[in-house]
C-alpha cells in the first residue's frame, strides 16, 4: 500500500492570480535558514511564533494556508473560532485565529490568520512536527532550497507581511508538463512525493495515456487510485524518464480548473530548487 501527503487537498488552493542542538542563531543567519529532510521528502524548518521559537514546520508549497498544530496554539493561549476547509475526501471543520508575529530566517508576518488542526488527523508525518508551513507567509517573496548544503535561500523578501494587507488569493506556482505530446498543468508542492494526476482532467485531453493497474492506495484515507507508468514526462527543458504516477478519478471540490494534478518535486530528484511566488514560477537544477 503507498502512502502519500497530500497537504494541498487539506486546503482549497486558489490561482489567482534529530535538529541539532545548536542556537537558533547558527541555524537562521536571515537570508539561510538550515533544514532537514523528514521521510525521506519533507523540508522541515525551524519556526518562530511569538514566544516559542525552534519550532519544526514543513515548508510546503502545496498549502496555501499555513496550519499550526494545537499543542502551539494551546502554550501561546490563542484560541481558535470554528472555519471548513476542503480535502479530497470532503469537508473539515479546523480553526482559525490570528497570530500576532510568524518568523521563517528574514520572513516575517504580523497579524496573520492561520489555521489551527490537530496535525496527526491530517497526516500520518506529523510526528516530530508542530505546524505545516503554507504560501500565505511566502507571498512576494524568493526562496531557494538547495538538498547539497541543507539550506533554504531567501534570496528576496517582500516587506513586512501583515494579514490585512496580503491579496485574498494567495498565489500558486504552476507548472507546464508534456506527456505524450500532449501539455498538462501540475501543481508544484514540496510536500508531496511523486506525481498525482485526476482523470477527469487529463484523460479527455491525454489520449494515449495507458490505462494503468488498479489497486487501493492510502491518500489521506484509503481510496482507489491507478498506479501509471509514464515512460516520460518533459517539465521545462528537462525530462522525467519511468515514471509511476497515481490517477484518481477526479479532482477534489475548489481545485484549480486549469491545473490537472500535483508534481511533488521530489520526483524531479534537483539538486536545488527555485521559488518565486511574486511570479509564480519555479525552477530547478540537476
């Protein structure tokens, strides 16, 4: 059975547009902030939420609303007001509450409206992990992640981010793939591995996509998917060669009408890669 995080089928995406025990300051200098990789795939970070600092968040591009495990929220004394959000197999009743000041190295937000959860009924990674961090705290800024050295890049940030004054849409980075000749739009997120892609979308426009086997894969909850092999999937000018990509029939409620799944980048196996949410675009390198 393969297990999957698909965070981003947590949270309704709009386009629109281990740690060592060293300081907190040897492992944020501002414009680098140190990571580890948590199952193999996720980029775990060090946070700052108000008084609690070192706190363990995956940096995830498929969220858009960064979510905060209620053990935080309980030692800063936030409390939450009820609010839904979308997942793949339907509704979720979470929280809300604004935090007063979010640190990520030079990134900072005040008075940002984040989302309270239970993060083990979300996932199955969250052990070791207090929160998920999402597009709303990286809106306008650069970021680079290189796996050599370990290390987040804030290469541009925009100014002080304050809740009241982000876009109601927070931007999503998309990218162009080429299966048998044919262009799909994939959502890039860093919290998932491999490469989800929704029947509904691509099957009427892919035609010789092959059929694939079926078999029960565990994707938030247990569900039928097809498991797919793709001999090649060209993403920009690079090529993705053998790939085993999960189908399920359709596309959750709220997802993008003009995107047809999900790459997670660990697929692309870079060796950095390259965020820019102020234009919505990713690159990467071998």
């Amino acid at each position: 059975m393969t297990r999957i995080l698909c965070f981003l089928l947590c949270i309704v995406c709009l386009v629109h547009p281990v740690f060592a025990d060293e300081s907190a300051a040897s492992r944020a200098s501002g414009n680098h902030v140190n990571f580890h990789l948590h199952h193999g795939f996720l980029i775990v970070v060090p946070v700052q939420i108000g008084s609690q600092s070192n706190l363990k968040f995956i940096l995830d591009t498929g969220t858009t609303r960064t979510i905060v495990d209620k053990r935080v929220a309980r030692k800063l004394g936030i409390h939450g007001v009820p609010d839904t959000v979308f997942r793949m197999h339907g509704a979720v009743d979470l929280q809300t509450a604004i935090f007063p000041d979010v640190q990520f190295g030079a990134i900072r937000t005040t008075n940002i409206r984040l989302l309270i959860a239970d993060l083990f009924s979300l996932t199955e990674f969250a052990d070791g992990v207090d929160g998920v961090l999402g597009l709303d705290v990286f809106w306008g800024s650069k970021i680079s992640v290189d796996y050599n050295s370990k290390r987040v890049l804030i290469d541009s940030v925009s100014a002080e981010i304050d809740d009241l004054a982000q876009p109601r849409d927070i931007v999503c980075v998309t990218t162009t793939a080429n299966v048998h000749g044919t262009p799909i739009r994939l959502l890039v997120d860093t919290g998932m591995p491999g490469i989800l892609l929704y029947g509904d979308r691509v099957r009427e426009r892919v035609a010789t996509l092959p059929r694939g086997r079926w078999q029960v894969t565990l994707i938030g909850h247990a569900m039928f998917a097809t498991h797919l092999e793709i001999d090649r999937m060209d993403v920009g000018t690079e090529q993705i060669r053998n790939i085993d990509a999960l189908v399920v029939s359709s596309s959750p409620p709220g997802f993008p009408r003009n995107v047809d799944g999900i790459l997670g980048t660990d697929s692309l196996k870079a060796r950095r890669l390259i965020f820019d949410f102020s234009h919505k675009s990713m690159t990467w390198q071998h």
